[in-house]
C-alpha cells in the first residue's frame, strides 16, 4: 500500500502539470446569445480559437419568433436568401434551408424559449457569421464568429457585423428598438403601434400597423411593400394568442385598398420590376418609417391616416439618386392617388431625381 501511494503522489502531479499547460485546448467554451428587440442579438460577435469545445445557449427574449444559424465564411446572404426561397415550406423547415453552408443551427424559437447546441469549431481559421433567417431578419439580425489565434479589428472597423452594432454603446439603437411584436393582449392599446403576424395574402414577414381613425394596413418585409389596407377593427388573433403557431391574424374590418400591380415604384420606366431588399423600420412618434432598397436605392416609407379617416397618406424619402422614379398604380387597387410633386402620365406618377428626396403620395377611398 505504501509503495502505491509513493507512485500515485508523483502521477497526480504530472497531470495536473499537464492539464494547466492546455486549458484553452480541453476547456469547453459556453456563449450565451439572446434574441432581442430590435433585431438584434445581445452579443454581435465572439472569439474562439479553432478546434474549441463550444456551448451556445440560445434564448428568445424578444417578442417575436426567431431561429439562429451558424455558416461558412462568405455565405450569410446566400444561406438567407435560400431561406426566403422556402416560401411555403419556410414555417416547417424553420427556415433553416438544406445547403452545406449551413453548418449548425437552432430552429425557430417562440418568445421566452431557449434551446442549447454545441460543436467542435472549425480548425480552419475564418469569421463564421450567425445569422437568423426568419422572414425579413436576415438582412439586419446576424453576427460573427471569429475563430482565430489572433484578434478581432476594432469595433467600429468590423465590417461583418450589423452597421447599426459599431459601436460600444449600440446595444439599443438601430431600427425596431422600440418595436412591438405578435401577440395577442387582453387589453387595449392606443394606434399607432406594430404587430408581426402571419396575415392572409402576404409572406411570413408580414408586419400590420394599426393606425388612429379605425384605419390599419399590411405591409410587407419580405417584398417591401404596402400590400392592403382596411378600416374598421384591427385584428383577432386569438388562434395564435392559443398556440396556434401557423394561424393567421384575422382581419376586423373592410380592405378598401390592395396594391394590384407587380411592384408599386420602379426605376427609369415603368415596367422595370426592381430586386428589393429590406434593411429594417425605425418608430418615428410611434409611426413605423420603413426602410429599403430599390435596385440599391435607399427608400424610406413612412405611412399616416388621412385626418378625415378616408385613406392613407404615405411619405417616401429618397435621399440621393440620380434615377427617374415611377410610382406605378393600377385602376383597381381601389384608392384614387392625389401628389403635389411629380408628374402623372397614364396612371402612373414620375418623379425626377430632384423631386424624389421628399414626395407625399395621398391615397382615398373609392366612393361605392
């Protein structure tokens, strides 16, 4: 026995000696991650060094659903662009499109979940985003794995995270800050405010406003559009206030308005169907201002009810371009159109470069 304990004594030594000079090598790495409002998650970047042990823990602190990805180097817009390509089939494959660049994912959370995934990281060195595909996130919600034996640049230089995240102080800024999710409440709140919901006749990125004067409309992230707008209640969403997480929110009223055409502004004639991509909406006195791009052109979009409850008024500002701008309508979208700037010509209004950094359009009611 005491021959045993002679040899055992030096043993424990070596392996304590051998298990302080690799602890960054054997150490499992635990990253907490929130989702929460604005579109953002808590934490927009972290380093790792390859080969590390790594727990995310994953939670929906927000009020709308989201999911995480983890992709290879270069790969962030196409693996969400893929997502926005699973239309119908989105909701079921949580969004999470079966490409290779997907290298692990968490799938869609509702508010207040948490799920916890853990890999190996790569051995290969790179900036690894994280990203969340839900419909109309993708653009503005992700961030950034660096797995390296050296340093992360400087915040403010990092040009793979959000714009709105560089800096120190960012947590809270940015577009949605102050926004107001999906749900379905037992008490009544003052319009405007902003709901995300699925809605009938729109992509899963659907976002309703209810504004004052009984009015409320459907706008669209995943297409950046107004898609209708009806007067009368707001919404039932008591299916999904039950659980119901693929129901739609039913409309309490009459839509007296639905965009009729491929895409309401082009660019140098109409005609031109434009690629759009959404950037996000900042609250401006409640009011959700939507941002966007239109063949690369920034467009901001902000929509308020007329005073006399008869229609909508929307304000686009464009800040800079040196393009006509069409603003095309179609007779049966069930408003008649009313701008002081531009020029209409068969229907359709066109906006000189000039004319495009503020114009208000004014949309009424067809009378019976």
């Amino acid at each position: 026995m005491l021959i045993q304990t002679r040899w055992l004594l030096p043993l424990l030594f070596f392996l304590t000696i051998q298990a302080n000079a690799y602890p960054a090598q054997n150490a499992d790495t635990t990253i907490s991650i929130n989702a929460i409002g604005g579109l953002q998650f808590d934490v927009v970047r972290f380093k790792i060094k390859p080969g590390t042990k790594v727990k995310i823990v994953f939670a929906n602190k927000d009020d709308m659903s989201h999911n995480l990805l983890i992709v290879k180097p270069g790969s962030r817009t196409a693996v969400v662009k893929a997502a926005l390509g699973l239309a119908n089939e989105g909701q079921r494959l949580n969004y999470i499109p079966e490409l290779s660049e997907v290298l692990w994912a968490v799938p869609v959370l509702e508010p207040g979940e948490t799920k916890t995934i853990s890999f190996t990281a790569p051995k290969t060195a790179g900036i690894y985003p994280y990203v969340c595909t839900y419909p109309g996130h993708g653009s503005i919600m992700y961030g950034a794995i660096y797995v390296t034996n050296g340093d992360m640049p400087p915040l403010n230089d990092d040009p793979n995270i959000p714009p709105n995240r560089k800096t120190a102080t960012s947590k809270t800024n940015g577009a949605h800050q102050n926004h107001t999710a999906a749900r379905s409440r037992p008490y009544r709140e003052e319009p405007p405010f902003v709901c995300r919901i699925f809605l009938p006749d729109a992509s899963p990125a659907a976002i309703a406003v209810s504004l004052p004067r009984n009015l409320s409309y459907c706008w669209d992230a995943g297409s950046c559009r107004l898609r209708y707008a009806w007067h009368g209640g707001f919404l039932d969403n008591t299916d999904i206030w039950k659980g119901h997480h693929d129901a739609y929110g039913l409309i309490l009223g009459t839509v007296f308005f639905r965009d009729k055409t491929a895409y309401p502004l082009q660019v140098d004639k109409p005609g031109n169907i434009p690629v759009v991509d959404f950037k996000g909406y900042q609250l401006i006195n409640r009011y959700p201002e939507f941002h966007y791009t239109v063949n690369g052109i920034d467009v901001y979009e902000l929509i308020k009810p007329k005073e006399d409850a008869t229609g909508l008024i929307r304000t686009f500002r464009i800040p800079k371009t040196d393009r006509t701008i069409w603003f095309v309508t179609d007779p049966e979208d069930g408003v008649h159109y009313q701008c002081a700037e531009g020029e209409w010509i068969n229907g359709n209004l066109r906006i000189l470069p000039e004319q495009a950094s503020r114009f208000t359009i004014i949309m009424t009611k067809n009378k019976p």
